[in-house]
C-alpha cells in the first residue's frame, strides 16, 4: 500500500511557509508569498523554481530550501486526521505500507520522525512518471494521494487510487484526473478498506470489483 506524504499523511504548509519566510530572509529570493506555498503543495520544488529563476538562483536557492526545512520545515510538520489509523488499517490486514514522494528523501524521513509514523519503506525525490514506476517496482496495489499527479502516478502502476482533498486539489480535479475514489480525509480510509477487504459494496454503491481492480 503506498502513501504520498505532504497533504496526504501530514500537513506540511506550516513547515514549507517557515522555510520560505527564512530563505527570503537569507537570500532575497521573492518566495514568501501565499501563492509560491501554494505552487509548491501541487508541484515539485526543482520544477517550480526553475521555471521562475534563472538556473543558477533556481538551483542555489533549491538546495538551500533543502537545507534550511531541517531546521524550519520539519518542526512545522504534523499528522493529519486519520493518517496513523489508515497505516494501521493496513498493517491490521497484513499489508506493508510504503510512502512515494517528491520530497527530498532525508527531509522525508525526518518530517516522519517527527510525527511519529513509522512506515516499512521510504522513497523521495519521486516526482510525478517515478512516483508510478516506484510503486510497479514495489508492486503497491493501492496508492494514497492528493494531487492529479498521484492519480497519473497510480494509474501509470496499475494500482488503485484513493485520492483526498486534504491538499490543493478540488474532488472534481482529482475525479477528473482519473480518481474513481475520492475521499475528504484519511479519517474514512480504514472504512473503505475494510469494505474492500471483504467485498462489500463502497459507499457510493459501486462494486468493488471495478473500483479496486486488486484487493489490497
């Protein structure tokens, strides 16, 4: 079972918004702004830089965002609703969980320390067509995400997408996306995959069967 992380398992825009303040501070760079937290929640970081500095600035202040979210970005880091019990549901059914992210591996795996979530693998620096084929390498029959991204990546694995709006993204993006199935938070995870672990109906009525075409 894979998990996104940022927006999907914990909040992260307190952490990222620090980081953005302090790097400015630092730099000058002309990120502390509502919209750059918001670019960077539906978009990997290298891309979004790089397409608003020239390459030399985009790279340094990249690296130096990296740098200064151990400090700023981590601490700013929480669980979101639901998400220690779905890691749960899954282990409860025997299921191994994994997290498939864009983040910056190390900075991953010490956001996750600090909310006190432990997961049988980690795999950052995945963006987008790498997130997908990391979760077909791992044979991931689920993929927990937030943004279309994840809905591509999911796809592009030959899992089954369980989208959530606790991120940037609308229902109707995600559904537009690809997602057959669209929850409001990971509170109703552990539901819905108890339901698809016995076979019974989804809350919207539909088979099983077609919506998770592999039982997790």
């Amino acid at each position: 079972m894979g998990f996104d992380l940022d927006m999907t398992l914990v909040d992260s825009r307190p952490g990222i918004a620090a980081t953005l303040s302090e790097l400015a501070a630092e730099t000058g760079a002309p990120v502390a702004t509502d919209e750059m937290l918001d670019a960077l929640l539906r978009r990997n970081l290298d891309l979004e830089f790089g397409e608003r500095f020239e390459p030399d600035l985009a790279v340094r202040w990249a690296d130096r965002f990296r740098e200064l979210y151990v400090t700023h970005g981590v601490p700013g880091t929480s669980l979101l609703p639901g998400a220690g019990e779905s890691i749960a549901a899954v282990r409860e059914l025997g299921g191994w969980c994994i997290v498939v992210t864009a983040k910056y591996e190390p900075n991953a795996l010490r956001c996750l320390a600090q909310v006190g979530l432990e997961v049988d693998a980690v795999f950052g620096w995945r963006y987008a067509d790498a997130k997908g084929d990391t979760l077909r390498d791992e044979g991931a029959l689920v993929y927990v995400g937030d943004t279309p991204n994840d809905v591509r990546a999911a796809t592009r694995a030959g899992a089954h997408i369980v989208a959530v709006t606790t991120g940037p993204h609308r229902e109707d993006e995600l559904r537009a996306a690809g997602a057959a199935t669209v929850l409001d938070s990971l509170v109703h995870f552990p539901g819905w995959l108890l339901e698809q672990a016995v076979g019974s109906p989804d809350a919207d009525g539909d088979d099983p069967a077609t919506t998770a075409p592999r039982s997790p």
